[in-house]
C-alpha cells in the first residue's frame, strides 16, 4: 500500500514539483496551500496521512505553530520541514516539537526522496 504525503505549501509552483516527484515515486499525494487548510485535513482523517511535509514560512498558520498542533493531537505522524530559513534555526526551533527532519530550499529531489524515506522507515 503506497504512502500517504500531504504537502503544506503556500508557493503553488512547490506543491505542483514536489507533488508530480512524489506521485511519479508512487506515494499517494495531498495538498494544502497554507497551515489551516492542512491542518484541517488532517483533523477530517487523522489517520490518512504517513507523512507531512510542510514549508515553515507561511500566513496565518506557519510551520512551527502546525507541527505543535500535530505532534499534540496525532503525534503518531512525522513531520518534515521543507524551507528555506537558515537550517540550524529550524532544526533548534523545531527539537522544541520534535520535527522529524529538514530539507533546506532549494533542494535536489534526490534529497528530498532521501529524507522522506529516511523518516519513513524511522517512523514504521
């Protein structure tokens, strides 16, 4: 059974890459365009998802404030930080909620696939 990816971007141009990346390494793929309509998503089926993969820097709901939502109400699923912010500030700040990794933008996919397996695999 595939894997269930829900990528939280607010850069329509980042959903639609890494959306087609992962799709065509067979994961299953949802998107959100900000932290709300994510979070919302995964409240409807909290058991949907294997993965989130969200940028950090977004309006009303940024990443921080969603992987505390997440890791409080469904800590079961990991979370990967997908940003551009200075990596050694998103990996102090995201230790407080237990961020399971961080992809710094712009990325080769190959990283990002590497990452995403890698967190998989921890969290099975």
């Amino acid at each position: 059974m595939a894997k269930h990816i829900l990528i939280i971007d607010d850069q329509e141009s980042m959903l639609q890459i890494l959306s087609q990346t992962l799709k065509d390494q067979g994961y299953e793929v949802t998107t959100a365009n900000n932290g709300e309509e994510g979070l919302s998503k995964i409240k409807a089926d909290p058991q949907a998802f294997n993965l989130i993969l969200s940028d950090v820097n977004m309006p009303s709901l940024n990443g921080f404030e969603l992987l505390k939502q997440v890791k409080e109400s469904q800590p079961r699923i990991p979370v990967i930080f997908c940003t551009s912010m200075n990596e050694d500030v998103v990996v102090t700040l995201g230790k407080e909620f237990k961020v399971d990794g961080v992809i710094k933008k712009p990325f080769e996919v190959e990283d990002v696939l590497k990452t995403i397996a890698q967190v998989i695999a921890n969290n099975q």
